[in-house]
C-alpha cells in the first residue's frame, strides 16, 4: 500500500516538478536566443550554463514552496493558473537580483539585453507551463469522452455568476455522461453569446435545441431571481418533454461539488412558484420577542412552520401543543437540531379536553396562541361529523374560553376559504369557529376588551399532509393513473412559508375582530396540475401515465372562495394583504346555539347535527352528500340566506 501511494503522489509530483523544470529550460534558452541573435556562437558557453543552473535551482525553490507541482493537471482552474504566473514572475525576479549581486562578479553582463530577456522569459515560460496544464485537462476530458458512447444533452437555465457556478460544478464531477450544450436566458443583453464557450440561447429556442441536439433536461437554480422568465423557459420544456432539474441554492453546494445523478427533478411547488412576499420581518420579530408564545397543532404542516418562523423570533417560552405523538417527537429532534439555545416545551393534549387544556394555561400562561390544530379532510369529515364538531367548533371554543380567562394578548385562529359558502361538514365547522371567536371579540368591546381575536383565511398549502401534490407524485411513480376528481375542478394554492408568513403579518397587524384574506392570484386547474407533474417526471400525459377522473367526493365543490356574497374587502397596508368586514353575529345567539349543538353533539345522531350546522350558517348548502336533502326544501322556497337574527356588518 505504501508503495502504490507513493507511486500515485509522490512519484507524479516530481515527474511534474521535472517537466516545469525542463520548460523554464527551454523557454530561457530561447528567450536568449531571441536577445542575442547576432551572437548564436557566444550563446552556449560557460556564461549560458552558468545563468542556466542558478535560474533553474531559483525556479525550483519557488516551485517546490508554491506547491505549483502538487496540483492535479487534469483539474487544473483559473486560481492555479494565476499562481503559475506568480510563481514564474516571483522566479524572474529573483534571478535578476541574483545576477546584480552574484553573476556581475563573474563576467559583465550587459543590462540592455538582460532586462528584455527576462520579461520575454516570463511570457514564454508562463505560456508554456499554463498550455501544458490546458493540453493535458482537455486531452483528459477528450479520453473520457471517448468512453462513453451516448451522453444526456443539458441546458442550464440563465446566463449569471449562479448558472456559471452549476456548469463549473457538473465540469468538476466525475460523471461524464452528460455534455452541457448551453444556457438559456432572455435577457436581450446575454442571447446569443458565450459563457465559457457556451452558447446563450433564449427561451424560444428550446424546441429547436431538443430538434437539433436532442436536449434531454434543462437545470434550474432554486434561488433563481427571475422567476417569471424561468416559468416560462419550464413551460417550453415541458411542451417539449423536456425533463427539468432543480439545483439547491449555490450557498447549499458551493463549496462541494455536483453531480448530476443526485439532483432532484424540479417540484411542481417550484413551478407555481410566484414572487416573493415582503412582509415586515421587523414588526413580526419585536411582536413576538419575548414573548410566551403557544402553538396548537404544532407537529402539523402549517403549525411545524409557525414553529420554525417564530424560533427565529426569539420568544421567551414556545410551547408546543398537538396530540400526535410521533410528529411532535419528530418536531423536536428539529428543535434541538437547529434551535439549540431556544426555550421549547412540549405539551401533548388533545383540545377537545378542556380539563388538559386548563392545566396547560396555568403552568405556561401564554400571551400569544396560534391556533393550527383542525380536522381538515372533507371527505372524512363528511363521514364523521361529531369528531369535526368536537376538534373544530368545541376545540376552538375551549381555546377561546382560556384565552379570556388567562388574559391573553391575542389569539390567531388559522381558518380555510372551505368556510366561505361551506358545501361540506369541515368547512361549515370552521365557520362556526370563526362565528364563535368573532362574537368572543364584539362580545368583549362591549364588556371589557382583553384578548384580541384574529383569523386568517387563505386556501390549500402545497406540500402539506393530505395535500393532492403528494398523492399525484405517489402515482406517477408507480405508473399511474393519475386520478382527478373533475376535469373542471379548481383550487387556490400557495405554499407553507408564504401561509405561516400571512399568520405572523396578521398577528402583528391584527386588532381584534378581523378575517385576514391573502391575495392568493388566480385558481389553478387540478386536471393541469396533473398533466404538468407528469410532465417534469418526463413522461407524456395520456400516454405514458394515464389520468382518469372518478367523480368529486362527498362535500366537495368544484371552486373555492374567499369571500361571503356578503362580505366585502378593505385594504390594508400590504397590497396583498385585505380586511373582510364580515356578518355581525351577537354573542348571545352565538353561544346559545354553540351550546345546543354540542348538546345534539353527545346524542350521535349526525343528520340533527348537520340540520344544527346549517341553522347556524345558513349559506352551507351540501355538495355530493348525503346531506343534500336537508337543502332541497330551501331551495325551492328561496330562503336558503335567511337567518333567525338579523344579521349586522363588524
């Protein structure tokens, strides 16, 4: 083993030193051809071997202490061609102090045509050690290449120091079965040009380019500043079945190296990727600063972000609260991974006990609740109305109580846009906890006002547990089909920080009494979320993996809203960020029929439950349910909006 590594490091350092030696040699020697042209006889005498070994041993010392011999040839960079030069220069001028103080002694040198023999020294010397680093890299390159019979056809997405970081990474790899035909950007100012003997191309020139080379994916950079120019170079690419390849932001890999088989392919989160939302990152840290702060469904999707958000907010206490057991180990194990110094307890509870609940307020006295946890699939909530009731509505309720009673600051209530118009049992439970909560913040105006009551309203989160993302991505793996609902169907999407953003604007911005609705743009076909997933896994929609559709499921609708008919919007100081002024409800009515439900609750019998749900929230009409006859009746007579009070505007 010894002998093997001294022959693979040792050996080829010095065989490389002695090579550089031998270029130095030839390079003065020409270089004092080139001078002394009229005195060729006079060239190889004592005088020549005399600067041709104090040259050479000078050169030598600086190559050995620069470590210029110990660099691998063939992954030679622009830093080790820069210290060639310095070392080659550093060399020359040594030598021209040796000869001032050591050769004059010997024989009179000349200084007019010693000067100019140094300098043109230096750039042939420098040019032949660089072009035998250059020769040996590409001859290297150009033998791999030759082992590899066919090769994957690349672009890199954009023309900035980010898309040159990627092509010199993948160059570094040790894979070679690929080959980087160019970038793509649309830039005006970059198309057409060269990167690194790369061609700039511009989005329109993607088909082309899979026509011509046979271009089989493009690489994309996660922290890519042009979003909208790089959703459209991803659509050409899926039109074109171009398969696309997310790479980690370049502060995640700079300092290692890429290799193509261990990127992922692109998300269909990054695809609806839209601008960033600038919220007021130092209004939410001094809010929360200090503060003893306590999160329900805090293992969940939503609630796990709220966890990592208000950590860097730097809270005197979090407390953590969810029923599920492994999800909130899991939380911590993060916790005490990345938020070392922070002050976390863990407090497992199931809200619908009031009892639990209580001792939870008594032993950490939040000031601030974020209030996550829910019952959220519809189709099981469809099924199971009682469990919905006693999470969702006596839940939020027994929050809501505790809150009053141990003075807190505020509590944010995260609500869904199921609970606009409700077409299914979840959503018309949420509603009724938003009613409950609202009439807890009129209810207290009138009294005394202590806790202020805030609910943020927004649509589906990608990613997140149940969420349809994940279930296609399962599907396309196994082959398909990839099933939909209805061709028609449409959801608002946005993604876990940009929702746990909106809650922590809200709790900043929040006086009490408010439904928060975030500008979600505009809804998005389900049928072509499908066809775009199977499209970035590289397959063909309809062909390689089928889509077929199986009809809406109980209580589902085929649009959301975030909005009542009678609610309207105000503006707030974020342009994506509006008020709903909505339907007054008096504490009183509210609690009394609050009460009875739960009461019908205790008897099992989901049909009286259900009839309760749509008293109390007269626009719940159901949708693909068995519940569906209970709104017949209204229907025809028209009086599906009427309420048994008067309804005002908070």
């Amino acid at each position: 083993m010894k002998k093997i590594l001294f022959c693979e490091k040792v050996y080829s350092r010095w065989l490389i030193l002695l090579i550089d030696q031998f270029i130095v040699t030839i390079a003065l020697a020409a270089s004092l051809m080139i001078i002394q042209k009229e005195n060729f006889n006079e060239i190889f005498n004592n005088k020549f071997f005399l600067y041709l070994i104090v040259y050479n041993v000078i050169t030598m010392v600086v190559f050995v202490s620069m470590r210029i011999h110990t660099g691998i040839i063939r992954y030679s960079s622009v830093d080790d061609i820069f210290r060639v030069f310095k070392a080659v220069l550093l060399a020359s001028l040594l030598f021209e102090v040796a000869a001032y103080l050591f050769l004059s002694s010997y024989f009179g040198f000349n200084n007019h045509w010693f000067i100019p023999m140094l300098i043109i020294n230096f750039f042939i010397s420098a040019s032949m050690l660089i072009a035998l680093r250059i020769t040996v890299k590409q001859l290297f390159h150009y033998l791999q290449d030759l082992e590899v019979v066919s090769k994957e056809v690349l672009l890199i997405y954009g023309a900035d120091r980010s898309s040159l970081l990627i092509k010199q990474g993948l160059d570094a790899s040790s894979e070679n079965n690929f080959e980087i035909l160019g970038f793509v950007d649309d830039n005006p100012d970059r198309r057409n040009k060269h990167i690194e003997q790369k061609r700039v191309y511009g989005s329109h020139s993607i088909q082309y380019l899979k026509n011509k080379y046979g271009v089989e994916k493009m690489i994309v950079m996660e922290d890519c500043i042009n979003i909208e120019g790089r959703k459209l170079a991803i659509e050409k690419c899926m039109e074109c079945g171009i398969r696309v390849i997310s790479v980690p932001a370049s502060n995640y890999w700079l300092k290692g190296k890429l290799r193509l088989s261990q990127l992922p392919d692109l998300r269909i989160e990054d695809l609806l990727q839209r601008e960033p939302i600038n919220m007021e990152g130092e209004n939410i840290k001094a809010e929360l600063k200090g503060k003893r702060i306590l999160i329900t469904g805090a293992a969940g999707s939503i609630g796990s972000e709220i966890v990592r958000q208000v950590l860097r907010c730097n809270p005197q206490l979090l407390i953590l609260c969810d029923q599920a057991e492994t999800p909130l180990h899991e939380m911590q194990l993060e916790i005490e991974d990345n938020f070392k110094d922070s002050v976390c307890e863990l407090f497992i509870v199931n809200i619908q006990n009031y009892g639990r609940l209580k001792s939870l307020f008594e032993t950490y006295r939040p000031e601030i609740i974020f209030h996550a946890a829910a019952l959220k699939h519809v189709p099981m909530m469809e099924h199971n109305p009682s469990e919905a009731i006693l999470t969702n509505v006596m839940g939020t309720k027994n929050l809501a109580d505790l809150a009053i009673d141990y003075d807190v600051e505020k509590f944010i209530m995260i609500s869904t846009d199921k609970a606009v118009n409700p077409t299914n049992v979840m959503g018309a439970s949420k509603r009724i906890a938003e009613i409950y909560i609202q009439s807890l913040q009129n209810y207290q105006t009138d009294v005394v006002h202590r806790t202020r009551f805030i609910t943020t309203r927004f649509g589906n989160v990608l990613g997140s547990n149940g969420s349809v993302v994940p279930r296609f991505r399962a599907q396309i793996e196994m082959g398909g089909p990839v099933t939909v609902t209805d061709p028609n169907i449409t959801r608002y999407f946005m993604t876990i920080p940009e929702a746990v953003q909106l809650v922590l604007e809200a709790s900043v911005m929040g006086k009490g009494g408010e439904i928060f609705i975030f500008d979600m743009g505009e809804p998005i076909k389900i049928l072509n979320l499908a066809v775009n997933m199977i499209k970035l896994a590289g397959f063909m929609p309809y062909t390689n993996i089928k889509i077929c559709f199986t009809g809406l499921r109980p209580g589902e609708k085929l649009y959301e809203e975030l909005l009542n008919k009678t609610e309207k919007v105000v503006p707030t100081y974020h342009e994506k960020i509006k008020i709903s002024n909505v339907i007054y409800y008096p504490y009183e009515y509210v609690q009394r029929n609050i009460d009875e439900l739960l009461a019908l609750n205790c008897s099992n019998n989901d049909k009286e439950v259900v009839r309760k749900m749509k008293e109390i929230v007269p626009e719940y009409v159901s949708a693909n349910s068995t519940y569906q006859s209970m709104d017949v009746v209204n229907v025809e007579t028209g009086d599906l909006m009427d309420v048994s009070v008067e309804p005002g505007v908070s």
